[in-house]
C-alpha cells in the first residue's frame, strides 16, 4: 500500500467515525431534551418553575467525557492521526470572557446552544431557524472584528514595532 492509499484510508476512516459520533451526539441531545428551548429554559430559571432534569445530563456528560479523557489520553498518539491537537492557549483573556457571556446570553435567551441549534434545524422549526441564522451572524461579525483588530493599521507593515522590541532587549 502506498503512502497516498493510507492517507486517503485515514481520512475516510476519519469521516466515518466524525459521522458515527455526530449521530450518536445528536440521538443524545435529541433524548436528553437539549433540543425542546422550553425543557433548557426550565433549567435555567431556579427562581420559578425550575426543572433540574439538565442537570443530570451534563452531570452523565462529563463523568463519561472524563472517564474517556483519561483513557485517551494514555496513548501515545490518537487512532487516526499522528498526534494529539491541544489548546495551546492556558490563560483566561478578555476574548474567551467575552464569548462565555455572548454563549450563555444566547442560550438563555433561545433556549439553543450551538450543538442542539444545528439538531434542531432538521426540524425545520422557525425558533431552529433564526438560532441558527443569528448565530451564523455573530460567527461572520466575529471573524470580521477579529480580523479588524489583530492585522495592522493600513500602510504598518509592523517593522517600527520590531525595532522598538529590539530596543527594548538590548
């Protein structure tokens, strides 16, 4: 077998196992009620008519994916790939502050979080529809904010702030 064969093989392999554990996650979200706003909306109002029922899914949720992260991550290198692809980023900025509060308004306020919003489309239910829409909206305006900030002002090609790094180490 040539090295184009196995490469073409681990990448289909990929894609069946992606396809297999988005059923599985969507089966899961669709059981659990994560996809009704009505049962999320319930859990997220202690103050009145609260319905603990969430509580124990993410409670399930996160002994399981803590069970598996352990045992995964005692391999030397995942199954399909060469190595393991970790966050590099270990520091709480204002960027990942800002997209908790943006995450849980937009829960809270639709009832959707992104997983059973993208579920929820095969509805086809207007509440599905405008979530998904809405969120595909802040995900451009973030991209198009993030580029804005991170590149250069126009006509800075960022070699007078070199020099003045270099300035400062010597």
């Amino acid at each position: 077998m040539n090295a184009s064969s196995a490469t073409h093989q681990n990448t289909l392999a990929r894609s069946i196992v992606a396809a297999v554990a988005g059923v599985v996650f969507a089966l899961g979200l669709g059981l659990a009620g994560m996809t009704q706003p009505g049962k999320v909306l319930a859990f997220l109002d202690v103050t009145g008519d609260w319905d603990p029922s969430l509580a124990f899914v993410m409670g399930g949720a996160a002994i399981t994916f803590g069970i598996c992260y352990r045992l995964t991550m005692r391999r030397q290198s995942p199954v399909f790939d060469l190595n393991f692809k970790m966050p590099e980023n270990e520091h709480i900025d204002l960027r990942l502050v800002a997209g908790s509060v943006v995450f849980g308004l937009g829960w809270g306020l639709g009832g959707f979080c992104p997983g059973p919003g993208v579920v929820s489309l095969a509805s086809g239910g207007k509440g599905a529809l405008v979530f998904a829409a809405t969120m595909l909206l802040g995900m451009a305006g973030f991209h198009l904010w993030r580029d804005r900030v991170d590149s250069p002002p126009a006509g800075d090609d960022g070699q007078e702030e070199a020099q003045e790094q270099e300035s400062v180490q010597a």
